[in-house]
C-alpha cells in the first residue's frame, strides 16, 4: 500500500491501524474548576478559544465543572457536522494552554505515531467513508452519532518509517504557511481598500475628502447620483443562452457563465444585483460583455469615470433601498434620487486608476490564495491512502 505521491528516497509500504492502537480517551473533568478558558472545534479554524470564535462567553463560567480538559496536543472529535466538515471536524489543540471542552465533544490523546501526521490525516477526506458508514446522523442531521467502540476501530494508513511522516508533516506545514501569508496579505489588502473608501470620498457634512492627491484643492460638488450615471436593464435570462458560443462573456451573480455571439454594452460598466440573493452587490465588468437580467447596467454619463462610480457605490448602503417581502429586490428610480459629492473629471480618473490598482492586487492575491488552497486539496488527496 502506498499513496499516489511520495517523496524521494523512501520505499517502504504503508500499513494499516485501527486508531485503538493509538488512541486514549480524555476522562478527566474540569471538577475543581481550575481553567477557565472554554475552547471549541471549528470546522474552518481548528480548536479556538471560545471568545476569539463567539466574542462572547457561550458557556456560563459558574457551570463547566463537568468539561473535559483538554492538553495542548490532544486530540478533539466535533460530531456536528458541516459543508466543510460533512462529517465532523478532528483538530488537535495548538493553542499552546490547557481549555475545557463540552462533553459533547470527543477528547483523546494519541501515542505511537506522529501526533502532526495524525494531524494533517484528519485533514484530508480519506477517513469521511468509514465514519458514514459506522455513524448515523441525528434526528436533526446535523450532528454524526458514533459510539466510542465504533470510533476507535478507524483505519489509519501511516508509513512505516517516522522520518516518513515528518516529511510530509514538513511539507504540508510549509503549504499551511504559504496560505496563511496569502491569506493575511488578503486581509491588509482588503483593509486597505476599506479605509480608503473612507478616507478618499467625503462623509457626512464634509465637502472634500480627509485624503486627496496632490494638486486637488477645490471642493466637491453635491449632486443626486442620477445625475452622474443611468441604468440599463438586460433582457437575458440564463435559460435564453443555449448553446450560443462566441467570444462575448455573459456574468451572472455569481460569476462567468458563458460565451455567446453577441453582446450588450461596448464600453465598461457597472453591474449591480437587482433582485435575490446579493441584492446591492457591484462590480466593474469589462467592455462588450453581457449580464442576466437579476443585474442591471449602471452606465458613467458624459464627463464621469466609470471606475469612480464603482468605487462611490462601494460606498452606499443599498439595504436601505430593499423592497419586497419575498423577493428583495432595489431600484434605480429609488437610490438613483439620493445625493452623492463628486469631484472634477480628473481628479475621479486619479481616484478611479487608485482603486484599479488596488483591487487587481486584490484579484491577484485572491487568486493566489485559491491556487495553493487547491494545492493543499491535492496534496492531502495524492499523499494519504
């Protein structure tokens, strides 16, 4: 038995365990109150304090005598299960302090096999099969049912050889790193953009911005955002499509969905939900493109930058604007009527080319982080049995 990917140099087979052989379970309560710190196991962010995941004390400090206690490195089966965890989440606890569980949760600690390679395992899907087989969901079907008995007869395939494991532990750690870096540079970004939309278009009560480029002095001019773009309706529908082929891309809600022959509008535009889920959700879209028509066209009019519109949508409160009480829907007709501060032609184009700038970093650094997400997915698919 071995994997599909492995590193050089090592040759030896795999073998197969059941987790009894490793496994011990994590009686010991929290009866003489000494943690405080109440910890629970996230599908997306492993075992977190739980503060750092609610904001907010979930369980009553007066009343978590009975939790387990959980050590750093043991072991904790969630069975709720989740899109991301279809299953239930394993994580081990890396916080680095002693936290109390909910009996809910199973806690175990591992001996006999490298406590990060058991780690990464739990990671991947390879174990998802015997645990639907051996457990049942609950009445509500968000929560997997396995005995304790059931749960420790798991097979576990591992190499023979430690240095083996800590191999992979060592590359897989160096992924998890990587999409940590992207996934913070992400974040910089996006607060970036955010306080830039604060701080480059004038608030409340304010005629010019708290920060300009150089060479802008004079005041912005309040007009009705009507005033300075108009919208256009699309009369597609995503079963109106067909088969057509061509080069013009078609955008629905949710992203590109096609490519037909014709297209609606030759120059760049705004497209905004209308109706449904997203309702109010923008975004630049390219020239000689299409969109359904759950999105409408908001188009610059003369001596307007597109762009600079893009970014002062990002500034509206569209929830403000939702009608009905099934479907939501907003219209132009309604948010076109409220006033907006503008500034000259130029001084939106150098606004407009600021923003471009920072969300293709954005675009960049997203699609970055989805790559080597989809690396991970595959490492954790091709390098376990």
């Amino acid at each position: 038995m071995k994997p599909k990917i492995s590193f050089k140099g090592f040759k030896e087979p795999w073998e197969v365990s059941t987790l009894r052989n490793f496994f011990s379970k994590v009686n010991e309560k929290n009866a003489r109150m000494l943690y405080s710190a109440v910890l629970t196991n996230s599908a997306e962010y492993g075992i977190i304090d739980q503060r750092d995941y609610f904001d907010f004390d979930v369980a009553n400090s007066n009343n978590i005598s009975g939790y387990y206690i959980v050590q750093p490195d043991d072991f904790v089966y969630n069975p709720r299960v989740s899109v991301t965890a279809p299953v239930g989440p394993i994580n081990k606890n890396e916080l680095g302090y002693i936290g109390v569980m909910s009996p809910l949760y199973l806690v175990f600690k591992i001996n006999g096999i490298n406590k990060d390679y058991l780690c990464h395992y739990f990671k991947s899907n390879k174990w998802h099969k015997f645990m639907r087989i051996s457990g049942n969901c609950g009445a509500r079907f968000d929560r997997l049912s396995i005995s304790d008995e059931q749960f420790v007869q798991m097979p576990i395939p591992y190499p023979i050889n430690s240095k083996e494991q800590q191999t992979i532990c060592n590359y897989l750690e160096k992924i998890d790193k990587l999409i940590s870096t992207a996934s913070s540079r992400l974040a910089s970004l996006k607060q970036v953009k955010e306080a830039s939309l604060q701080a480059m278009f004038p608030q409340k009560g304010e005629t010019v911005p708290k920060i300009r480029f150089k060479g802008f002095e004079e005041e912005w001019t309040k007009v009705k955002l009507n005033d300075i773009c108009f919208k256009k309706a699309s009369n597609l529908s995503e079963s109106s499509l067909g088969q057509d082929t061509g080069q013009y891309a078609v955008y629905g809600a949710s992203g590109y969905l096609q490519n037909i022959s014709t297209f609606d509008i030759p120059s760049e535009y705004v497209g905004i939900i209308k109706d449904g889920s997203g309702v109010g959700r923008t975004k630049v879209y390219p020239a000689f493109t299409s969109i359904l028509g759950t999105m409408q066209y908001i188009l610059a009019k003369e001596d307007n930058n597109i762009r600079f519109i893009a970014a002062l949508f990002e500034n509206i409160d569209f929830s403000t604007f939702i009608s009905g009480s099934g479907i939501p829907h907003i219209y132009f007709r309604d948010y076109g009527e409220i006033y907006v501060m503008i500034p000259s032609l130029v001084e939106q184009q150098a606004i407009a080319s600021y923003f471009t700038s920072l969300d293709k970093q954005i675009a960049l650094q997203t699609q970055r982080l989805e790559k080597l997400k989809q690396i991970k997915a595959a490492c954790l698919d091709k390098m376990f049995v």
